[in-house]
C-alpha cells in the first residue's frame, strides 16, 4: 500500500461576514467545515461537487493560499500549518497549483519563457540564464509546446494552449502533488480531452500525485483513483470511483450521478430530480446539511449530523440511512 | 418528413466586417425545424451557433454584422426580408429566446412581474391587472414557489436556477411557437439543470411549441433532442436525428467530439482527442474547413469543401471521405492517434 502523500485532518475554513460602519462579524460562510481526506503516493484523488461546496476552497487551504481556521495539513508526515513564510515557500516547491481559468492566471505582460521561468528562479534552480532557458524549453516540449513560443505572451495562444502553459509552469520546478482546480471546465469538449490525457501522460512520466478538483463527474470518473464527493462545506461520500459510480450510498451521490445528462439518447434513466437549491453557507441548515433536499430523509436527519465512517472497504459516507 | 416545416432556413450567411477582415460567423447553414420537435444544434466555441439564431432573431448587431444571404421562412414569410415592424411583432410573440446567463439577461432595476408583464402586455390586448394575473400564473406553471411573492422580486433576490425559470416564463407568456434556448443550462449545477431540462420537456409538451436547443454539451443534446445538427466553423457537418447521430456518426468531427467525453458507464484508459483547435474565422483553411485537425485529410479534403450530401435516408454528412470512416469503425479501430508526451 503506498504512503500518504497528504493528509487533510478537520480541516476548517471560515470566511467572515462584516456588517456595519465598524465592520462587525455578524456571521460566518462556512466554506469547508470539518473535512478529513488522505492523498496517496502516485494516486489522483477527484474532488467534485456544485458551485460553493467548498471544492476550491479546500485546494487553496492546503497550499495555504488560504489561512485554515482550523485543522491540519500533513504533507510527507510534516504539519505545514505551522510553518513560517519561507519554509512554506520551500514546501510549495513539491505542491504546486493549476488554476481553472487559463486566461486569468497567466500573466499577459510576461512571455511564456518568463512565466514557466519565474518558479525556476524563486527556487533557485537554474544557475544561469542559459540553464533556466534549457530548462524551460523542455518543459515546453513535454507539454506538447515547441520551444518556438517561448518568447510569445498569452494572448497568442489558445485555451488550451494557454492551460498547457499553466501545467508548464507548475511542472517547472518538479513537484510532487499537483492540485488542479477545475483544470479543463473553461475548455472546449475537444480540446478538454487534450489536457485531460496530457495530465495522465504525465502523471505516468513523473510519477505524480494528483488532487483534481471538478464539478464534472465523468471526467473526475475518468482521471481519479478515488472520488470524495462534497456538499456544502462537508465530505458526504468518499471512495473507489469504480464503488462510488456502480454503488454510490450516500443519496445526493446518488442523486448528482442520476442528474448527469448521458451523450445516449436510448438510456432513459431514473432520474432523482433534486428539489430546490443548495442553503445558503452562512446558514447550514441543522443536523445533516442535505436534508431539506433529500429523498430519503427521515426523523434523526434534521436534528443530529450524521458521522463520516466506514462502510467497508475503505467506503467512507456520511448518512443516517446507512446506520438504519 | 411530409410535414410543413416551421422554420426552414436555407443557404443562410451572416458575416461580420472588422477591422482584421471578413468573419464568416455562419457561412451556408440549411436546416428546418417542424412543429412540436426539438431540434438541438451543437458544436464548439466559435462555430456559430449562436449567430444562427440570433440571425432568426434578427438580433445580429448591424454593423459590423450582417445576414449576407439566404432565407428564413416561418410561416410564409421570409423574416430576413421584413420590416423591422413586422419582425417586431414576430419577436417575442412568436419566436422567442432564452439565454445562458440569466443574470445579464434580466433588467436588475425591474422586479421579475414588471418585466414578465411588459412582454405581456406588449404583445397581448390585456390591461395591467390582468397581465400580473398572468405572470403569476405563468411563474407557477415554470415552478416557482410563492408565484404571488416571488413576482414583485428583484432578479438579484433569486438564485440562478430561479432567474433561469424566470426567463423561461417570459418566453412562453405569449405562447410561441418557437422556441430559441442558447446554452440555457451551461451556468447551471448539474442537478439544477436536471431540473430546467425537465422543466422545458414538460413544457414543450403542453404547448406543443418547438425548440431549438444550442448547446456544446452532447449530454443535453441527447437528453432532449428529436433532430440534431452538428456545426463546426459556420457550417453544418451533419444533420440527422438524435438516435441515428449517436449510433453512426458520419462525420470525422462528431466521431471525436462523441470519444473526446469520458463517459460513465465505460472505462477507457485514454480519450480520443481531436488535435488542435478551431481555425480561426479570419484564416479558414482552404478545401473541407475541419482539414487541420482532421486524420483522413487527404488530397481533395484540402483543394475542395464537401457538401453536404445525403449519406443514408434523412442523414446528411459534409466529408468527402465518410465511407472510410465507414471501414475504420466496423475495425474498431480509434482514428485520432495519440500525440502523447512529447520527448
């Protein structure tokens, strides 16, 4: 069995909301409360769920791009909440982040040899010019781009070619963990296959480990070991994906993967039509968090919060009904 | 099919004049749309789906652009010809439209009844009172709950689910015949838009109006389309019905848009990318459009443009080599090699 690479324990993020002239806390958005994971060695870990359950929020709080309120970070066995700025610095060097958005986190005045360049000198891994430009252009050429574009800015390139800069940069300085956070959704359909099956090239070449956060259930399917399902703020299922698609327990898994529309026009499907909207976060509502929308709720549901558990075979869920 | 067609577009042109050049945003498209059928239109950014229907619209913003050429019948008339008076009262009435992002498309400084009851009583010979009463009812009918509440709400009060009912009950308070959902689900959460689809099936079948549903996603294409035209860069690839599309498709494009998604029920250990990207509409290449990305290019696929001809009963293919195609597929074989990592 491989070791954990990473390991999330109650990890808590709190975002105040101020009101008022002075600027007083009146509530929080509780945007990841009390979530628990382990990443192995080598395996991509998916993390989906809709708009504000806490997906993205959870990527950013491992880096520490977002202060934790509470919980722990354990990265190859050492804590990293507690690490000073340049130490941190230092660990980034084997964690490193791809953003969704490729037209936004490329910056438009840096060519692209400056910005897969730039983490190469923050970490001082090129002794000179010559090296670092050596550097780069391989990197290029592993994500499929010609050491031709290396003096050209973002502008000139495609989504795609643009989300391959972005793996170019985080690959620069040879990490070990990559989060991509939504990495394809702002590509097109043909295009999203391209970077999806770079990831897995090259998660085979460098022997990488992934944490790939999506709201896209089949391509979380089709890239992840293992899938943690998430809903407002909390883990409800985690497991095999194999086990979560043929026998998902927890009934919003359930219900997301029925309302997944299928390219087969012949499957007509039972679908579970989710009442209503996703609460508000400020305002969980009490007990287990779906309730209000849930099928199958009954009596404990609305008053006790069920506990994440074991249900065999490293399916974790959180469900009354399975206790029943 | 013997029936009339409700829509019938043919040879339709719309291009753009910038300053870079000519964008042939839609450049020959055909296609028709029969009564009581959804017809779903697919195909990437920039291939011009929207700009069709926009052009049935006729909301394509003049200048820079322009319908250059061809027809639009709906109901014996040619809507790229009528006064802006006439297309006025088509407008709204008769055709109407829903959009991807309900939020820019709903006035904020309007509550959602004012707005309902604007396209109401612009189109109906109601007064105020009776309008409300039919907003209500209208809003009740999409499913919002508190119709009599939620009618004197400010569009920023309702989630996005909500905003997209709400577009849909302005659409259909004066009962189209047709209606145009561009991407009307793709900023939604996947079980939120279960439940739009669901919502429009249902209406579509009390009303017995058409749809004309654009989307990139083949999901939603199959989910709720009777017929199905495949574009890519201004034109159409393949027509047929949804059934036929997803069992045999003929044309290169589709076949990788359908092995490009990963699906559910099937593993497989790579997808089958389509290389490179959409040329850009100032610089289409010569000969068959999809030539740069396309692995059975070869000799005529690069002089001269395919038309799109008549493959089997009712399925219509614009390649010059689909029969090849043809072969592969009963070998099984994959056709989009793998470029892999690059050493």
């Amino acid at each position: 069995m491989a070791e954990n690479l990473l390991e999330v324990k109650n990890l808590k993020k709190y975002f105040p909301v101020k009101a008022g002239i002075f600027k007083k806390t009146v509530a929080h958005v509780k945007a990841v409360d009390d979530i628990s994971f382990a990443v192995k060695e080598g395996e991509t870990l998916g993390l989906v769920g809709e708009s504000g359950c806490g997906k993205s929020t959870t990527g950013r709080t491992i880096l520490r791009l977002l202060e934790a309120t509470a919980g722990e970070v354990i990265f190859e066995g050492k804590s990293v909440m507690d690490l000073d700025k340049k130490a941190m610095r230092a660990i980034r060097r084997d964690m490193q982040i791809i953003f969704q958005d490729p037209y936004a986190s490329l910056n438009p005045r840096m060519t692209v040899a400056d910005i897969v360049g730039e983490p190469l000198d923050i970490h001082k891994l090129a002794k000179n010019k010559k090296e670092r430009n050596e550097k780069v252009r391989e990197i290029l050429e592993n994500v499929g781009l010609g050491a031709e574009y290396m003096h050209r800015y973002p502008h000139e390139f495609s989504g795609g070619q643009r989300q391959r800069i972005g793996v170019a940069r985080a690959l620069a300085v040879d990490p070990k963990l990559i989060i991509a956070d939504e990495p394809v959704s702002a590509l097109d359909v043909s295009v999203q296959a391209q970077v999806v099956n770079l990831l897995q090239d090259l998660q085979k070449e460098y022997g990488l480990t992934y944490l790939f956060i999506a709201h896209d259930l089949s391509v979380v399917k089709h890239i992840s070991d293992r899938v943690a399902v998430m809903y407002l703020g909390k883990i409800v299922e985690l497991t095999d994906k194999h086990e979560l698609y043929s026998n998902p327990k927890h009934p919003y898994t359930q219900s997301l993967l029925s309302a997944i529309p299928e390219a087969d026009p012949k499957k007509k499907k039972n679908r579970i039509v989710l009442e209503g909207d996703v609460p508000s976060p400020v305002d969980p509502p009490s007990g287990c968090r779906f309730h209000p929308r849930c099928p199958k709720a009954f009596e404990p549901c609305s008053v006790k919060e069920p506990e994440f558990k074991e249900y065999g075979d490293g399916h974790f869920a959180a469900c009354h009904l399975l206790d029943k | 099919m013997n029936k009339q067609a409700l829509v019938e577009v043919k040879n339709l042109k719309t291009y753009f004049y910038t300053e870079e050049g000519i964008v042939k945003a839609v450049d020959g498209v055909d296609y028709e749309i029969y009564p009581g059928e959804t017809l779903g239109i697919v195909g990437e950014s920039g291939c011009g789906k929207s700009v069709t229907s926009l052009s049935i619209m006729r909301l394509v913003e003049s200048p820079p652009g322009r319908i250059e050429a061809g027809e639009i019948n709906f109901q014996g008339k040619d809507l790229t010809k009528i006064s802006e008076k006439e297309m006025r009262k088509i407008r709204g009435n008769d055709i109407s439209m829903i959009f991807q992002e309900p939020m820019t498309s709903l006035n904020p400084v309007y509550t959602v009844g004012d707005q309902i009851i604007e396209a109401i009583m612009l189109h109906k010979d109601v007064n105020r009172k009776e309008a409300r009463k039919q907003a209500i009812d209208m809003l009740k009918k999409v499913g919002i709950p508190l119709p009599e509440q939620r009618v004197d709400e400010y569009p920023h009060q309702l989630s996005g689910g909500m905003r997209q009912r709400v577009m849909i009950a302005m659409a259909l308070s004066c009962d189209p015949k047709l209606l145009i959902a561009d991407e009307p689900t793709t900023a939604l959460d996947v079980t939120i838009q279960a439940q739009i689809l669901e919502l429009m099936n249902s209406l579509k079948e009390s009303y017995g109006m058409s749809i004309m549903m654009i989307t990139h996603d083949l999901g939603v294409i199959a989910e709720v389309s009777d017929r199905v035209a495949v574009m890519y860069a201004g034109k159409v690839v393949e027509y047929t019905d949804v059934d036929t599309l997803f069992d045999d498709p003929k044309h290169p494009y589709t076949w990788g848009l359908m092995n490009s998604i990963p699906k559910l029920d099937k593993d497989v250990d790579r997808l089958e990318a389509i290389p490179g990207s959409v040329p850009s509409p100032l610089n289409f290449p010569k000969g068959c459009k999809f030539n740069t990305r396309c692995p059975l290019a070869e000799g005529k696929c690069y002089d001269e443009e395919p038309p799109l001809e008549e493959a089997a009963a009712g399925h219509k293919v614009r390649c010059w080599r689909y029969k090849d195609l043809e072969e592969i597929k009963k070998r099984g074989e994959r056709i989009y090699e793998d470029r892999g990592v690059q050493k």
